[in-house]
C-alpha cells in the first residue's frame, strides 16, 4: 500500500434535513478535520414516483424533480459546512460530494460506501421505536449490518434508550471526583458490583501518577 493510500481518507454520511441529519454532518467534519487527504460524500436518499421523488424534510415530506432534490441538497449542506467553518476553521478537504440517491436507505448508504471504498460511514438514530425509527432509526440498524467498514452511529445526547439505561448515580460521581478516579463506585453500588462487575486498574503509568490495581 502507497503512503498516498495510507493518508487517503473517505467519510460517506448519510443526512435527511432534520436536526439529526445535521448532527450526523458535523460528526462526519470532525472525524476528517485533521486529516491531510480527506473526502466526505453526504448522501441523501429519496423515494422515487417515476421522475419525481419524495424527500424527507424534517417531520414531512416534499416532492421535486430529480434536478430540484439534488440541488436542495447541495444548498443545504453548503450551509452547514459555512455554520461549521465559521465556528471551527477551514475544513480542508480533497472532495466534498453530495449524492441524491433514490431506493433503500440502508442499502443504499452502505452500497455508496462500498463502491468508494469508504473508512466510515456515520448516520444518525433517534435511539427510540415507533414511527420516528422510520427516518434514520431503522436506517442506523441497516446500514451497521451492510456496511463494509466502520460505522459511527450518532444520537443526542438526550436520546432515550430501549432497554432504559439507569442515569449515572450521583454518589459514584462524588466519589470518583473526590478520589482522582481511583474509587469508581460509591459504597453502594461497590457491594452490587462487585457481584457480577470486576475490574481492575493497570500498574502503568500516565503523567507520573501510578495508579494501582483495584477489585471491588
């Protein structure tokens, strides 16, 4: 392999227009920001009506020409790599593509990721079922199972989860922060975890500091 195949470096991104979409985009920038060759392809896939198609637009849908979608496309994503730059600096970048594809979602992602040889491919999930999975949800879970390469799933923070996944204890945090990360849990959860959870700190050393092995 060439030094030039080693720092060559291809994102595909899979984007609707909503708020997610978006998020999904700025994952894509930051995984290429500090790389010297680097291409993102943002791909947006419609649904065909002979040579029309329905794009998702947020919470609804709109109908255009081939032409118009693919155009809407490129003026959206201009401006959020304008709203990036403004905040963090020139993106520099070999290629930024966009592609208006029309089919599967999943399918076609990971499709376009394979044809470029792609080293990820990010996409966003609500991270909750019912009808919002049918936006980017599902399409997450497809392309994860299709794609060739890494894939980076993006969610807001917010996001709920399925099983719930209990918040971070209040007392554990106090404890971690009181000991330097020495103490991962407070009294406790010490005793639940130590049912069914061990671990054990390295003997190696980080800024000085030897950290010490420790078994709940």
């Amino acid at each position: 392999m060439s030094a030039e195949e080693l720092s060559h470096y291809t994102v595909v991104v899979g984007i609707d227009y909503s708020k997610l979409g978006d998020l999904a985009l700025e994952r894509a920038f930051q995984l290429v920001q500090d790389k010297q060759d680097a291409e993102v392809h943002v791909v947006n896939v419609a649904h065909g009506y002979g040579p029309m198609v329905s794009v998702e637009l947020g919470e609804g849908t709109e109908t255009f020409s081939l032409d118009e979608a693919a155009a809407a496309l490129k003026k959206h994503v201009e401006a959020r790599i304008d709203a990036w730059e403004s905040d963090h600096g020139i993106l520099e970048l070999s290629h930024l593509v966009t592609h208006l594809r029309v089919g599967s979602p999943a399918h076609e992602i990971a499709q376009l990721a394979t044809d470029l040889e792609a080293e990820e491919v990010v996409v966003g999930t609500h991270g909750r079922r019912g009808v919002s999975r049918l936006l980017l949800g599902s399409v997450a879970e497809g392309v994860v199972r299709l794609a060739p390469c890494s894939v980076s799933v993006v969610r807001p923070k917010s996001a709920p989860t399925e099983p719930k996944i209990e918040p971070a204890c209040a007392e554990c945090l106090k404890v971690r922060k009181e000991t330097g990360g020495k103490q991962l849990w407070c009294a406790q959860h010490l005793e639940h975890h130590g049912r069914r959870h061990t671990y054990h700190y390295s003997s190696r050393q980080w800024g000085g500091a030897s950290r010490h092995s420790e078994i709940p």
